[in-house]
DNA sequence: CCGGATCCTCGTGGATACTG
DNA sequence: CAGTATCCACGAGGATCCGG
C-alpha cells in the first residue's frame, strides 16, 4: 500500500471512531429531536410530548434521563402546586446545535428529492 | 401565545419533521459509519467488514442493501475469478460527507471531554 | 470472496394502569 | 402534571453454517 492510501486510511478509521463516539451519546431515534427542540426553548416535560411527535411517555422519560445524565440537558423542578418540571439545555449540549442544523437541513433536501422522483 | 414565540415553534417542528426523515434513511448505528468510510475510498465487502469495528456480516450486507435502496451508494460487481464486489459511494451519497465531518467532530470532542473530567 | 439462511437473544418501544 | 411499573411484541443484531 502507498504511503498516501495509508495516510488517507489511519484519517478514515479516526474518523469511524469519532463517529461511534457521538452516536454512543445520541442513539435512539428521538435523541436529536429532542435536543433540536431544547435549543429553541426550554420545554416541560408534556409540551415536549406534544412536539416530538410520536413519542411515547416512557421513551421520553427515559431518553431525558440519559441526556441529563451526559449533561447535554438539566432537569428544573419548580416549586409550584401542582409541580412544574422545565428541561432546558445546557451550554454542553448546545454545542450540538450546528448536528442538529446539519442533519434536519439534509432531512429537507431529501424530502426534496424524494418528492421530485 | 406571542407572535413570535408561535414562529419559533412553528420552526422547530419543522426542523423535528427533517430530523426524522434523516434518521428514517440512516437508522441503526453502522449507516453513517459506511458511508464515512466509502467517502474516503470505494471498498470491498471483507474490506469494510474489517473498517467498520464490530459491525457483523449479516448486518454490513444489510445495511449495504439499505443504502443501495435509497441511492446512497452503489454495488459494482468485477468481473474476475472468485469474484470482487466493489461498494463505492455515489453522487447523492456525498452530499452526506458534510454531516459525516460534523458527527466526527463531536465526537471528538465530547472523547476530549471526557478524558478531561 | 461475497454473502444468504437460520436460529437465538436481548433491547427498544408501545399500551395501559397507577402514584404523588 | 410528571412521571413509574408492568406486560408484551417486534426487530436489531450476533453466531454459525451453507452455497455460488
């Protein structure tokens, strides 16, 4: 193998890992709507019931959970009767914001494409 | 509920709506690793069974069969004896390189910010 | 070498009912 | 309202063997 088709192989690998990586963090399908939604405004718990669109209460709950425990989103109980829960993202999770454009202005172009065929 | 707020909302739903057709395409948490991988260099099915950690025969051919489905990619049988089957990535594939590097990032990232903590 | 067929396991995820 | 608990179905995904 040449020494350039080596290089281009270890970068690809890195790049695989990477990928893992992330995807270890956001898997499932409802991760990212999640997090999109976060980014334009902190959510209780039912409104985001409401605007993931086909979630159900347990993956919801569940999906919250491990986003909070990777500190992309903080959990805010208010001191109300009857009580009042507020997700909101955090500064780290916000740094997804640019995979989230990413991927949902791909998801328009290929709805697109799916319609013009 | 404020004009502008019920803008901000209307633009979050469409960008979950995107998301999700996104995800529909590249379900399961080998797609995007493939196509990262071809996007470097066209490979060969033992090739790619051996780039992509951990991902297993039945799920590499069911994934390739995926993709070839919605175009992403394309299979090119060589005619030789035994034969040589070369997946490479086509045209409307590429248009995900962007959203491959932006995953791979972050993933990079997060991996340093964990180390760190 | 490139997979298909088969069998098996386990996690994902829905439905419903229930608690504070 | 904001979840938890329980039951259940289905598909993801691994292991192995087989065929062109």
């Amino acid at each position: 193998m040449k020494p350039k088709e080596e290089f281009h192989l270890k970068q690809c690998r890195q790049k695989i890992r990477a990928i893992h990586d992330t995807l270890d963090v956001l898997n499932g399908k409802w991760k990212i709507s999640i997090i999109s939604c976060l980014c334009y405004a902190p959510m209780r718990y039912s409104e985001l019931l409401k605007e993931v669109h086909g979630i159900s209460g347990k993956m919801l709950s569940r999906e919250l959970k491990d986003l909070e425990m990777n500190n992309l989103i903080k959990r805010n109980v208010l001191d109300t009767q009857p009580v009042v829960v507020k997700y909101e993202i955090t500064e780290y999770g916000s740094s997804l914001k640019e995979l989230t454009n990413v991927i949902a202005d791909w998801g328009i172009k290929h709805r697109e494409k799916i319609i013009n065929s």
